[in-house]
C-alpha cells in the first residue's frame, strides 16, 4: 500500500520531459532523475553533444532519450526544438528551465555585450522556453514547469561582482510567479529551484579555493556547498502529482545560506 501511494504521487511514468541545459551538471541530474522515475527525457543544450551523452544515459537507465540541439537566445531555435521533441514524443508534460550562464564582473566595467549575454541566455531564454512549451501544454490543458533560478535572485552574493546573474535570476523568479498565476487555470504548474553554491566542474576552481572554502564554513550553516545530486528529489517532486497543489513557488536549496 505504502509503496503504491508513492509510486501514484511521485512517479512519472508515461510522462514526457524536456530539460533544457541538459547537458550541463545541473542539468543532467535532473534529466536521471526524472527518467529514474518514469518518465522519457529530451535532453536540449547548445553543445548537442553534451545532450546525447546523457540522453544515452537515460536510454540506458531504460527509457526513451533525445538529444535536441538548442540556442535558447533565439525563439526559431527554441520553437525548433518544441517541435522536434513533440514529433518525437507526442506530448511534453515536463520542462525544466535549466540552461544558465554567470560571469563576474564590476558593473561600472561590465561591457553592454557582457550584460545581454547573461540576461539573453537566463531570462529571456527561460521565456522563450516557457512561452514554446507552455503553448503547447495549454492545448492539453496540463503541464508542469520548473524554472532553474538561484540564491542571486533574492540575496546579493558578496564580491561576486554578478549584477547581470542577479538580475537575471530575479527576473526568473518573477517570471515564475506571473506564469504561474495565467496559467493555472489550465491546470499549468510553474515553480522555480533557487540552488545555492553547487559543486560542479565550472564552480570548483572557485569552491575549492581555501579563502572561498573558509567562507562557506562561516557563511552557511550546513558548512558546505551542495551537489547536483542534491537537487535531484525537490526536482522530481515538483514534476509529479505530489506537488499538485504548488504553483508559483521558489524554492530555495542552499545549505540555509540566506537564513543568515
């Protein structure tokens, strides 16, 4: 009994996803995870070669797998795209916004071309994405989205010299809770993931620096950044039927760095 009740509220089974950035650390995990729980996964990301490693990852974890080429800062490419996993799959139930891009750079030196790069990839990309899938998903008059934002959207990240990532990743948060609120009557849910610092192969240089590792010590109350794998759960959570009563939420996973 204990197990059927999960399986019906966390398990996506029969369900389609598509995981933008997927090929990225982040974005990987999510995208096994949800094939871990049943669903098949269009993995999409500027380098479709980091898309079909783990889209044969999934295959290989025994569910259907794509690999989509993408530029999200361009509408053709991201209809493209919708287009290319509805053909292959019929339907999408799932989309995960988790193509990103940061930067660190003084503001009052910060390059016009540096300050769009940043908000073309992470915000008006997660709207092109939205606005593609979603379109779709109120034909079917169901979906759920879930939007890859972070800390920066909500806290300044200190001597991070980031506006554009902050700015940016506020905007997600809002884009969010704006979505969230004109779609729901199409049964549309939009949350939004805010990780704190995460351990992946761009961040390490900067994590495992002894100075900035020193800092995480005081700055967050669990001591340390996360993982990938970390994310994982909150991530299937807020796909399947468990979450049926959330929608324009962000969710913050971070360690309890902004209780501080």
């Amino acid at each position: 009994m204990a197990n059927a009740f999960f399986e019906d509220a966390f398990g996506l089974s029969g369900r389609v996803a598509l995981v933008t950035g997927g090929g990225g650390a982040l974005g990987r995990a999510i995208a096994l995870a949800l094939a871990r729980a049943g669903a098949d996964v269009a993995v999409s990301d500027y380098s479709v070669k980091d898309a079909e490693t783990v889209a044969q990852a999934i295959i290989g974890a025994g569910r259907r797998g794509l690999a989509v080429e993408v530029d999200v800062t361009r509408s053709n490419s991201v209809d493209a795209m919708t287009k290319e996993v509805l053909s292959a799959f019929g339907h999408i139930d799932i989309l995960i916004n988790s193509a990103g891009v940061s930067g660190h750079i003084p503001a009052e030196g910060m390059s016009d071309e540096e300050w769009n790069r940043v908000i073309a990839i992470n915000l008006t990309g997660t709207f092109y994405c939205c606005r593609s899938v979603g379109s779709e998903m109120i034909k079917r008059e169901k979906g759920s989205i879930i939007n890859i934002a972070s800390m920066s959207g909500i806290i300044v990240n200190k001597g991070s010299n980031n506006a554009h990532y902050c700015a940016s990743k506020g905007g997600v948060i809002m884009l969010t809770k704006s979505l969230a609120e004109q779609w729901a009557k199409h049964n549309i849910r939009v949350n939004s993931i805010s990780p704190g610092y995460i351990r992946t192969p761009l961040s390490i240089p900067v994590i495992e620096e002894p100075s900035f590792r020193a800092f995480l010590k005081t700055a967050t109350p669990m001591g340390r950044p996360g993982s990938p794998e970390e994310l994982m759960g909150l991530a299937v959570f807020l796909a399947s039927d468990a979450s049926s009563f959330m929608t324009g939420s962000n969710i913050l996973i971070d360690g309890g760095y902004t209780v501080l």
